[in-house]
C-alpha cells in the first residue's frame, strides 16, 4: 500500500540539494537570493544551509499569516509562495533552530531555479530512480488509484486536499514501506550521493532544546539536513518523521542495531507512537 509520508519529503529534498552540490550547481552557504532574484531586504542573508536545518528564520505554518496551522487547505502554489515571502521573519537568519515548512517550499523553489526543470521530475531524476524506488512518486495525487491509502482522523475518512501534491518537498512524497527502507539503504551504500555527501544529512547541523513528549518513544536533540538525530526507546536513531492530515509517518535507521524502520499510517497521531510500542528489537542485529 501507498501512503502520504509527510516530511520524509524533507529527507529527499535535502538529498536533492547535496546531489546538486556534487554536481556543483549549488553550494549551501550562497544567498537563495542568486536563484530567487529580488527578495524582502531580511531575507538576503538567508542560505540553502539555513532552510535545510531549520535555521534561517522562516517560521512555520502558523506563523504565515493567512494560512492555518496545519494547513488543511493549501491555496494555489503561487499564492502560497507569495504568502510566504510577505511573512516576517520570526528569527534572523542563522540564530536559531526553529521547525519551518516554508523553509522547504523555498528551498524547492531554488532547487527548480538551478536546474530549469520541475520539482517532480528533478527528484525523481536525482533522487527516486537512483535509489531504486518502484512505488514513490513526488508532486503526484494518487488517492483513488488500487492500493493507495485512505487517510483517516479517529476513524474516520479525511478528506485530503490535493493540493499537497503542489507543497514541493515538504509533503507531496507518497510511498510504501518497502521504498522507504530502500531509500534509507541506498543513501548508506552511497547509490544516489557519495557517502560523504549523505552523512551531512545525518550530521548534526542545529541543537534542539529537549521539547519531545515525555510519552513518546521518539526523542530528538539535534537536526541535521532534513533529518533529526536522537533516541528511539533507548536507542541512538536518525529520524524522520511525517504527519500530514490522515497520516502519520517514521522513517529511522538504528546505527547500534544497524535496523532500518519504516512505519506508515492512514490515521492521525498518536498511531506512530502506538507502532513503536508494538516494537520488539532483534536478539542478533
């Protein structure tokens, strides 16, 4: 089955962006403002490296006026754009570490900018066919087709809005179990960027406060490029999670154990959580 992965949509823009690094068509310290033209006079400091680790000081959803948090609806991509440009800051650029999906759609946007080609198709190119991944797809709407997923809110069906598959690398992946190990897998063999490349996505990049629930599993300290570094249950873990309306999402590799998890959710929170509580770890990793 198909599902909505959420922000492991982040993991391969950042991917996409360290590809177009080796190819150098990019570097992550230059102003966007080099591909974005003219920008609101707070914004020319901002770099790839900032929106890739939550640094540059966009704020996220709910910090956009216009738009509501969890941004049910997405308005039209321009529209979104726009709004998000007219936004303060909530921070100058590089200070802090604070989460922001606009950030993202940003960095999408320079990513389309550097190679005159569309989101989809420059991710699938550098990213998805690399890896070997049958049954992922960028900026697609799949809902309807056999074996895609229905997203659900307590049990019951939510209607998801299709313009997510317009919200470029933040929450337009949709993908299966099998692929998102593949994924992981590929990153670590170095079979769609140099391993050293990769490990920048796992290295950290910004501390984070300790703001996890204490409920949870899933604890986070650190932020690499569109990854999180911390624990799960009591193992060291590079995380990526997702949650968008009607789904939840996990992607993690468990160094210590060398275990790759993938959990992927047609119901909202706390069903990743609910998950990992089934979870029992190999005797002989």
């Amino acid at each position: 089955m198909r599902f909505q992965a959420g922000s492991i949509s982040k993991l391969v823009l950042a991917t996409a962006v360290l590809a177009l690094v080796e190819h150098q068509q990019l570097r992550l310290q230059e102003p966007i403002v080099r591909w974005l033209g003219e920008m609101p006079s707070p914004w020319r400091s901002i770099t790839l490296h900032q929106l890739l680790s939550h640094t540059s000081g966009l704020g996220h959803w709910g910090d956009i006026p216009g738009l509501p948090s969890l941004l049910a609806t997405p308005p039209p991509r321009d529209h979104l754009v726009a709004l998000i440009t007219d936004a303060p800051l909530v921070d100058e650029p590089g200070t802090i570490w604070r989460y922001s999906g606009p950030g993202f759609v940003i960095a999408a946007l320079v990513v389309e900018a550097a190679t005159g080609t569309a989101y989809g198709n420059m991710v699938t190119d550098l990213v998805l066919r690399p890896a070997g991944l049958r049954e992922t797809t960028s900026r697609e709407f799949p809902l309807g087709q056999p074996n895609v997923a229905i997203g659900h809110d307590r049990g019951r069906p939510v209607r998801v809005d299709p313009g997510f598959a317009d919200v470029p690398g933040t929450g337009d992946l949709w993908s299966t179990t099998e692929d998102l190990i593949q994924l992981a897998q590929a990153l670590r063999a170095g079979r769609v960027i140099e391993p050293a490349a990769a490990a920048q996505l796992w290295t950290s990049q910004a501390r984070l406060g300790d703001s996890s629930d204490a409920a949870s599993p899933v604890r986070v300290a650190a932020y690499g490029y569109g990854t999180f570094l911390g624990r799960i249950h009591d193992q060291a873990a590079r995380i990526n999670p997702g949650d968008n309306p009607g789904y939840q999402s996990l992607l993690a590799y468990l160094p210590d154990l060398n275990l790759d998890l993938a959990v992927l959710c047609n119901e909202e929170a706390p069903s990743v959580n609910a998950a990992l509580g089934e979870l029992r770890y190999p005797s002989n990793p």
